[in-house]
C-alpha cells in the first residue's frame, strides 16, 4: 500500500463554470484539487494547505489579478518548485509574455479541451502519456 500523498492542484479562476471544467481535466489525470476565486483567496488557501504541484490561474480576477498572484508566489521561495499556468482568453503576445516573465511556467489560452490541458500538463513533466 502506497503512502505518497496525492498530486495537488489549485484552481484560480472567478468563474464556478471555469473552475468545475478545470476540476473535471486535473481529477481525470489524478490530482486532488482545491480552488480559489481569486489571487486573495488563493494565497488564503495555500497557507492552510501542502504546497500544491501546479496552479492554474486566470488573469483578470476581483480583488487581485493573476499576474499579482504569480508575482506574489515567485517571490516566495516556499514556492519555487511549484508550477504555474496562466489559463487565460488575453491572447496578444504582449500579454503572454507578460505571464511568463512574472513567473508563470506556461500559458493556455481560453478555450481548450481536457486533452490539450493534459498534453500542457505533459509537457511540464506533471502527467505521463496524456491521452490525445
């Protein structure tokens, strides 16, 4: 019997509907999923709970943004191992490059499917063989 705790995800996004498809692709790849609705509640979140693996974050969000919360995390060091996604539909290349040099590891851009989400996840080294 295996004692390894399970993988950890915590969805940021102000939209329910957003954080229910989120769930639905990060539990059908095996992780435990908590949420937050926004950068406030999310860092509220992460210090009552074990470091998550990954954080999947929305950009424009009340009471603070993603990209404040990816700088907020970064600068943490508690956090350096974490990886984080800007899941967002801000789609310039301005803005992408925003996300990356605050410290997002990646950025998907709204909408994606389950299996584009698991093939990111992929490319990260979070998921083996994700289905395509």
């Amino acid at each position: 019997m295996s004692t390894a705790l399970p993988r950890r995800a915590l969805i940021v996004d102000d939209s329910r509907a957003m954080r229910a498809l989120l769930r639905r692709g990060l539990e059908m790849v095996g992780y435990d999923v908590i949420d937050a609705d926004n950068g406030r509640d999310a860092l509220s979140r992460l210090a009552q709970t074990r470091v998550p693996e990954l954080v999947l974050v929305d950009w424009m969000m009340p009471e603070m943004d993603g990209l404040e919360l990816i700088e907020t995390l970064r600068e943490d060091p508690v956090y350096d191992e974490m990886k984080v996604v800007m899941v967002s539909s801000e789609s310039s290349p301005h803005r992408i490059a925003q996300a990356l040099q605050a410290g997002a590891n990646d950025y998907i851009m709204k909408p994606f499917s389950s299996a584009a989400l698991a093939e990111r996840l992929e490319g990260l080294g979070l998921v083996q063989h994700a289905a395509r």
